[in-house]
C-alpha cells in the first residue's frame, strides 16, 4: 500500500479533519466546534481497518491537533486515541485543557 499519496484535510463544515486517499475519506477525526469557548474537543478518531497499520492515525492527529493549536484553540482530548496521542507527544502541553464534566454532558446532547 502506498501511504504517500494519502492526505490529510480540515472539513470544518462536518468538524472533522479527515484522510482522504484518491478522493475517499479513509479516517476521521470528529470535533465539536467549541462555540465560543476557546476549545475543540475531539471525541472520535477513526482509520478504515485496510489502512490500519501505517501511521496514518498519527499523521491524522497531527495535522488536526496543529491546525488546532494554529487557530488558537485549546485541544479537549475526549477521544481515547487523541489522549494517548498527547501522552506521547508532549509538545501539546500548554495546549491541552482537561476533560471536564461539562465536555461529557455536551456529547451526550
């Protein structure tokens, strides 16, 4: 599998950023949009099964937690596979707000 042709987008219209592989979103990294607050909160981050092993959640997350981190806004990492991704990255630091009880009640609505 060629990995090198695969790219990364902001889809801001559908909050998520997404890999696209010849025109087929391959992965997904799903936000809401913060509304004011500051914050993005990630929630779900996806990789098709066939592309699973390349690094390609990596590149996902990377690009969406820079472009994140460009915009000014504060990283909520909800989604399990974004909060291990800062455990290892921790050049996000300063950018990171913790999950609060308030972040868990607005996915439930």
């Amino acid at each position: 599998m060629d990995t090198t042709t695969i790219t990364v987008r902001h889809n801001a219209d559908r909050h998520r950023f997404e890999l696209i592989d010849d025109d087929r979103v391959i992965g997904k990294a799903h936000y809401l949009p913060g509304d004011g607050t500051g914050e993005r909160v990630f929630f779900h981050t996806v990789v098709d099964e066939a592309y699973e092993g390349h690094g390609l959640g990596s590149k996902l997350a990377t690009f969406a937690l820079d472009e994140t981190v460009a915009a000014g806004l504060k990283i909520v990492p909800v989604c399990p596979y974004i909060h291990a991704f800062l455990g290892r990255h921790r050049e996000y630091a300063a950018d990171v707000v913790e999950v609060r009880p308030e972040h868990l009640d607005t996915l439930r609505h």
